[in-house]
C-alpha cells in the first residue's frame, strides 16, 4: 500500500497564483493596499498549512478557498466591502471603453457571492466543483449563482448597446 502525497507547490507556483489571487481579492476590497493585504494573508496562512493541502484540490482551488474564507471571516462585514467594492469597480471605468465601463458597472450591481462565482469560473477558469469547495457550498449553489449572474450581465450589457456579450 503506497500512501498518497499532497503535491506541495513550490515557491515559483505559487507565485504564478499571485494574480489570480489579487483579481479575488479586489472583489472584496476596493482600496489596493487591502486587497494586497488580503493577498499577503493569504499566502502567510497557506505556507504555515502546507501540510494540510489534499491531493485531490488543486493549489489554486486550495489558495482561493483560504482567500474566501480570511474575507468571509475577517472581521469587515460584507456590505462595507461590497459598498467599497462596488464604488471603486464603478470608478475603475474611467477612461475606459464605454463599453468596458458599462461591464465594471453591471459587475458592480452584482451581489458579492455572484461576483465571486462569475469571476472563479468565468474569468480564473476554476471549475463549478472548485468554485463550490471554495465558496463552500453545493455545486448547484454555484450553478444557480452563476446563471443569475450571466443572466444579469447579459441584461444589462443589452440594456447598454443592444447586444449580449456575456455567454
């Protein structure tokens, strides 16, 4: 019986995970410095956990799951994020495309855990099994999530130019 070893990223691997990372973590902080240091967190709490990364979770899956958890319960409520959130997403536009504004915006209206999940799977390409572990909850949650978010996305992008972007 061979026992089966968590692969343990090493230091370069994670690094690449640094900018999905940060894309995570501006969707709860709207200020760079916060978000960074949510990234920082992060990481700190997974080096310390190295030991308790599974073989089944890929080191992203793990990372983010870490993430997720440090800003569901790190002491700023979730409303005080989003608002921030929100007001800088709606900012970001600026001198931006029209169109790309009209993107930050309708991204902006999205309750958090929509965000989320658009941004896992559409945009860091973690699959609904993934996005479930790290959003901790069933898969059809995230399917749920996730077509309510497309659906609104797509609505509001129509509403902007008369045609659906989001597929």
């Amino acid at each position: 019986m061979s026992i089966v070893r968590a692969e343990i990223p090493d230091q370069t691997r994670i690094m690449e995970l640094v900018p999905a990372l940060r894309i995570f973590a501006r969707l709860h902080f709207a200020d760079t410095e916060d978000a960074d240091q949510l990234v920082q967190q992060t990481l700190t709490k997974a080096t310390d956990r190295l030991h308790l990364l599974r073989p089944e979770l890929r080191p992203s899956t793990w990372l983010l799951s870490i993430m997720y958890g440090l800003s569901h319960n790190g002491g700023e409520k979730e409303g005080q994020s989003k608002g921030r959130a929100e007001s800088d997403m709606a900012s970001a536009g600026m001198g931006w495309s029209s169109r790309g504004q009209a993107v930050w915006r309708a991204l902006a209206q999205l309750p958090l855990h929509h965000r989320e999940v658009l941004v896992l799977t559409d945009v860091l390409g973690e699959r609904y099994e993934d996005a479930a572990h790290i959003c901790n909850c069933a898969v059809g949650t995230i399917k749920s999530r996730l077509n309510r978010a497309r659906h609104h996305m797509r609505r509001e992008l129509k509403e902007h130019d008369g045609d659906a972007v989001v597929g």
